[in-house]
C-alpha cells in the first residue's frame, strides 16, 4: 500500500482563466505525478466541456494530455462533474483514463469515508439554479444539445458564464454560496456520525473546519483567486490546504 497522499482540487475553471493558470495547472498535474496516489477534481475542472461522439474542444488538449500522462504514471484520477462540466463521458473515461463520477457520492478518501459534492444545488441556497440543473442534465436535453454544432455551442457557453467577471470582481453572491454550503455540510456531519469527512467546492472559497475529533468539512477552494489544493495524508491526521506553488495556504 502507498503512503502518498490524496489530493483534491475543484474550480479551476479552464477556458475562462488565464492561459497562465493553465500552465501554472498542469505544472501541479506534474507534481501530483511526483508526489501522490490520488488525485480528485471535484468540479469545474472546465468553463464548459460537453462530450461529442467524435469531436472535443481543442483548448483543453494540453490539460487532458496531462491527466493521461498522470493516469499512466499510476495515479489515480477521480472526476465529478460540476456545475460548469456535468457533461463528461466516454472520452474521459475510455481516451483519458480518469473515473467520471456523478456527485454527491459516498467514497473513501485516503482511509476516511466522505461525501463528495461540488456543492451546486445543496442546502438551502442555488433554488433557481436547481429548476435549471434538473433541465440540463434531463437526457433528452442533453441528447437535443449534441445535435447542434460544438463552435456554436461554445460560444453560447462563453456568452452565458459568469466565470470572468467573478475572476475579476468580488463577486456578493459568493458569500452566500459558501455559507449555504458550510451549513449542509455541518448539519449533513451532524446527522451522519459514521462520515469523517465531507468534501464541497463551488464556493471558490478554501475550507478546513473541524465539526468534530477527527471529522471535518473540506472546500478546496478555486484557481480563479486562491490557487489552492487540500492534501490529505494516508495516517489520519488533519487535512492540510495549500496555495499552489508550495506554499501552505493562510
């Protein structure tokens, strides 16, 4: 059994970021090859990404040839769709080798037992976004969406995000996101004693609270802003957040 550590990332949001954020995201790819056992991208790995049968968007090509080298260096790679990339499939499965997974979810992360969740639609925030989450993931939408062109689709996903503007502003709404968050998470752990661990993002805001001896709710936070990454070690102590590169998180 190894002893490297679990690690997790989410919200890094490629496509809508800088092209040196991108670069700055892969060279962690490469260190994750170096340092880890696992890697879990807990949403928003795309500003959009939607599965063709044929074709993919060729912005992400350097990033997905990153996961696949990561994959064949024997790290394991975990993906739940978020928000912005519920869309994944058979290409990431079957070409990248990563395990697209469809969240919240139970599973076990380096030795604990977890939800996972992006944290889009939980607790008692995103209602409207709710209505609209139970449309867009309906199959029959998503099979009528395949009929149309990529390039138009594309660019009706550029047009309609809000990615750019959170990246450049301070976006109000976020801290209501991250509050509704926190909340279910403590009450979900309250509720759930046999979890040790419950694990968000969509608030772009980095979390590591202790509810309990050794039971805790994790964010990890977003690339827009914070650059940051939770690290959770093989002998059960206390998850650590770090700020890519290196340094520990604040």
């Amino acid at each position: 059994m190894t002893d490297r550590p679990l690690l997790i990332v989410s919200d890094i949001h490629l496509g809508a970021v800088p092209l040196a954020t991108e670069w700055q995201f892969r060279r962690f790819l490469s260190h994750a090859g170096d340092t880890a056992s696992e890697l879990l991208i807990n949403g928003d790995l795309f500003d959009f990404w939607f599965e063709y049968r044929t074709v993919i968007p060729r912005r992400h090509f350097r990033v997905l040839a990153a996961l696949a080298d990561l994959v064949e260096r024997g790290v394991r790679v975990s993906f739940v769709g978020g928000n912005h990339d519920a869309w994944g499939g058979s290409f990431l499965r079957d070409e990248v080798g990563v395990a697209v997974l469809d969240g919240p979810l139970e599973m076990e992360l380096a030795g604990r037992r977890a939800l996972v969740a992006h944290g889009d639609g939980v607790g008692r925030g995103d209602l409207k976004y709710r209505a609209l989450k139970a449309c867009i993931r309906n199959p029959f939408v998503v099979g009528a969406f395949r009929q149309v062109h990529p390039d138009w689709t594309a660019r009706l996903a550029d047009r309609v995000s809000t990615t750019e503007h959170k990246a450049e502003f301070s976006d109000a709404a976020a801290a209501g996101r991250a509050r509704h968050i926190r909340e279910w998470a403590l009450g979900v752990l309250e509720a759930r004693p046999e979890l040790q661990l419950v694990v968000a993002g969509h608030s772009h805001v980095p979390v590591v609270e202790e509810a309990g001896p050794g039971r805790f709710y994790l964010n990890s936070g977003d690339w827009l802003h914070h650059q940051t990454y939770l690290v959770l070690a093989r002998d059960g102590s206390r998850p650590e957040l770090h700020r890519w590169p290196s340094a520990l998180a604040p």
